[in-house]
C-alpha cells in the first residue's frame, strides 16, 4: 500500500495515481495517516505540508515517524506548494529519516511515485500570462 497525504489534493488527479494503480489509500490528516503507518504494509508516502483547519502539518508526521520509527518501507516524497514547507520537511528527512536523497524532494525508491510537485490550478497559471 502507498500513502497520499493531502487534505486537498485528490491523487487521482494531481498524482500518477490512476484507477488501474488503486494501490494508494489517501489519508487526509496527519493522525489518519499515522494510522495507517501504525498498520504493516505502506510502502511510499507522498506528503504535503499544508492541512487547512488542522492543528498537524507534514513536518509533526515526520517527527511523529521518527520518534515512532514508523517509516515506510521503500520511500517519501513531497509534493506541497508551500516552498518554505517542502524546504523545512527536506531537512528534517535528511537529518531523520532512513532514505537517502534520490531525486528532488524524494528519498528512497519511488520509482511508482505520485507526482512531486502537483500542477498549479488554471488561475495560478493564467496570471503569469
């Protein structure tokens, strides 16, 4: 199993998840997501930073994975918007995490990845025309 966490972002949509690769479960909350890292089994995990209402960012589950050992068992990568946020989570997965950088905001094997960075929304794009 693979973990999308985003409160937003559906990864059918803005990930390379598709309906022939189910095998992405979205979690849309840090404590959700922990749940299913409690759990055996989760492979990747594509993070975001940002949760809108919610007291927990990308940054908590990352220490909530290194003070429970709860990693993945193959890679994370992140794919948030916020650039002071993807900045912050890239230096805690360097100094916490058990992977090692594998390509720009990836750590381990994601070779099956969601999508890192997701595609800007058409009024994000339309205003730079």
């Amino acid at each position: 199993m693979n973990l999308w966490v985003d409160d937003l972002r559906d990864p059918l949509i803005y990930g390379k998840v598709t309906h022939d690769r189910l095998d992405w479960v979205w979690a849309k909350s840090v404590g959700e997501a922990a749940q299913y890292l409690l759990k055996e089994g989760v492979e990747r995990v594509s993070l975001d930073h940002d949760f809108e209402h919610q007291k927990y960012n990308g940054e908590d589950l990352i220490h909530w994975m290194s003070k429970h050992n709860r990693w993945p068992t193959k890679g994370i990568a992140l794919h948030s918007s916020n650039v002071h946020g993807l900045t912050n989570m890239s230096k805690l997965l360097v100094k916490l995490s058990p992977f090692s950088p594998t390509g720009l905001y990836q750590w381990g094997d994601f070779s099956a990845s969601a999508e890192v960075n997701p595609p800007k929304s058409k009024e994000e794009k339309n205003k730079k025309k």
